[in-house]
C-alpha cells in the first residue's frame, strides 16, 4: 500500500516525517496522514516522494520493500541522479558511456 511504501522508503532513506516534508514542499502532518492513510498524496506530491526516494512514481505506488533487487535498487539511484543534472550534464554521461560500451 502507498502508506506503506512512503514509510518505509522514508526509513530506508533514514529521513524523518519532517525532513521529508521539508524536501517535498508540504508539512509534517501530510506525511503523518499519508503514512496513517488518513489521505493520500495528490499525483503531483508522488512524483516529488519518488524523486526524493530515488523511484519512479510507479516504483512508489507498487514498492515492495522485500522483493527489491540489488538492481532494481542501482537503477532507480541512478535515474535518480541523471535526472537531477544539467541537459549538458546528461549529454555528457550519455556519450561518456557510449564510448565505455564501444568494444
């Protein structure tokens, strides 16, 4: 369940309900709430959990703690961060691993 994941990714992060708050935009008490499954996140708050936790919004929304591979894990670190870089930044890891692959 969402209310699950959102606690248990926030731990995993090691954040606390208010840091959490703080890094997406919104109160402590929206964690609250949203951990207790008094109300749920609206669409535009899930994809700022995801960004935050490193996930796709789709990751967040059906996230197994127990079932999440060691690449699975790798993956959503690193869309995370290349999301988080400059276009030119992004150009450049692309074409930096372009010529790794070259045999």
């Amino acid at each position: 369940m969402l209310k699950d994941n959102i606690r248990d990714m926030r731990k995993e992060k090691g954040y606390t309900q208010s840091q959490l708050a703080s890094l997406i935009g919104v109160t402590q008490g929206a964690v609250y709430f949203w951990e207790k499954g008094i109300n749920e996140p609206a669409a535009g708050y899930v994809v700022r959990l995801a960004q935050v936790f490193g996930v796709s919004a789709d990751e967040l929304l059906s996230y197994e703690c127990e079932k999440a591979d060691d690449k699975t894990t790798r993956t959503a670190e690193m869309t995370a961060l290349f999301n988080k870089l400059t276009e030119n930044q992004q150009n450049i890891i692309i074409n930096t691993a372009k010529e790794m692959l070259k045999p």
